[in-house]
C-alpha cells in the first residue's frame, strides 16, 4: 500500500466480543491496508456508546463495525459494505474476492455472503442473545435458534465438502471465509459443538492458523482508546 495513504479507523467493541468488526480486521490485514481500531462500548454513554450521539454521527443504526477512510473521504457500516468497500478500493488484483469471472462465480460468491449475513450470523446472534442476555429464561427460543444455527452449520458442512475443508468457495480463500470466521468461532460461546461437523473443525483450525486472523483478533483485543467505561 501507498506509504502515504492516511490509516483507516475500524470501529470495533471495546472487549472484542462481537464478531462482525473481526471480519472486517481479517480482510484489511489480508489486503496489508493500515488501520486503527476505535473501541466502543455497548450501550448509550453519549461519549462512548454504540448508541450514544458520537457514534450515531457515524453510524445511525448504532451498530459495529463502521469503517472511516480519511483517503477517500468514505464512511461504511454494514459489514457486507465495508467489506466490499475494502474489495472495491483495496484489491484491484482481486486476491480475496470471488475467485472466478463466471456469472455463476459471482452470484456463488454473494450468496455464500448473503448466507452469513441473513441467516447464519442472525440465528446465531439471536442464540447468544437468549442465552446469555436476556432477562427471562426461554427455552423454546432458545432452542428454535440452537436447531437453526445447527441447521446452518449442516449447510456449510456440505460446501466445504468441495474444498476438503479448505475454503468456503472451491480453489481459494476469500472474504466470505472472513465473514464466517467469527461467527463460527463463537460456537463455544454459544453452546454448540463441532463433533459432527469434521469439515468445520477442519476449516477453523485452518482459518484460526492464518496470520492475517491472529493479527485481527490481537488488534481488536489490544485496542485502548476508549474514553470511559459505560
Ligand atoms: N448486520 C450488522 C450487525 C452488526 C452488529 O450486530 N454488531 C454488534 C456487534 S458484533 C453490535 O454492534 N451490537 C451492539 C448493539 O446492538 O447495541 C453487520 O453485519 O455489521
């Protein structure tokens, strides 16, 4: 990258525990785009809250990631669009992108995107949700989202069958191996278990032993900015 290219800031959750700004990480180490990660609290604190007045002028949803390119002036959130902003702006060579041309090649790639995005990452953000957060207990939903979490791991399983577990899309990694990473790295979190799902298992300890990964993970957790805690 150009040595004067001014850092991009990666809007991320102070205690890294959320997944989707990890993805965001994975792909600008991948690409060698330098970058800081802003860490905020959850919550409203005005100052340092994801929902408080400072962020909200970043991101009106309230939500991390958001991604800042002082270069080009641009501001993302969603990350599906950052991520496609950094495939955009910062892969001319396409290294992490769709690995063919092909119309099939294209859509094969969005919809494995569009598949972490709608479905896998949401049933297993409502999971954690009511097992972790909620303030009642319920068992029924906390089920229904164990068995369509599970329901999406069989799904992938059967991809990554193409691969022998390699990638998510057949020949080569790419960002939709970063969108996923995070989310199914959190299974323990979520109290769910890799024993039928060889080609996962496989997979992660794959992705978990790329550097571009280590690094992510390292640069969010390192991350100390934070004004106050909430
Ligand atoms: N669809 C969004 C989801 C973003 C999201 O839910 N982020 C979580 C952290 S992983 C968050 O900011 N939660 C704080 C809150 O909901 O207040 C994306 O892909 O960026």
């Amino acid at each position: 990258m150009a040595s004067h290219m001014k850092p991009l800031v990666l809007h991320a959750h102070a205690h890294a525990s959320g997944p989707n700004p990890v993805k965001i990480a994975i792909a600008l180490e991948a690409l060698k785009v330098p970058y800081v990660v802003k860490p905020w609290n959850f919550g409203d604190d005005p100052e340092t809250g994801v929902k408080g007045a400072e962020f909200l002028k970043i991101n009106e949803n309230g939500r991390v990631p958001a991604l800042e390119d002082p270069t080009t002036g641009v501001t993302a959130w969603e990350s599906g669009a950052c991520m496609n902003y950094l495939r955009r702006v910062y892969d001319p060579g396409n290294t992490i992108g769709p690995p063919g041309s092909s119309a099939q090649d294209l859509v094969d790639f969005e919809k494995w995107e569009y598949f972490l995005l709608t479905t896998l990452g949401p049933m297993t953000g409502q999971l954690n949700w009511f097992k972790h957060f909620n303030s009642q207990r319920n068992d029924n939903a906390q089920q229904r989202y164990v068995a369509q979490t599970y329901r999406c791991y069989d799904v992938l399983e059967g991809q990554l069958q193409k691969s022998d577990g390699t990638s998510i899309l057949p020949t080569r990694v790419t960002t939709v191996d970063f969108h996923f990473e995070p989310w199914v790295r959190g299974h323990t979190f979520a109290g769910l278990s890799l024993e039928n799902y060889p080609m996962i298992h496989k997979w992660l300890g794959l992705m978990g032993a790329r550097e571009d990964v280590q690094e992510a993970y390292a640069k969010i957790r390192n991350s100390t900015n934070i004004v106050k805690s909430a």
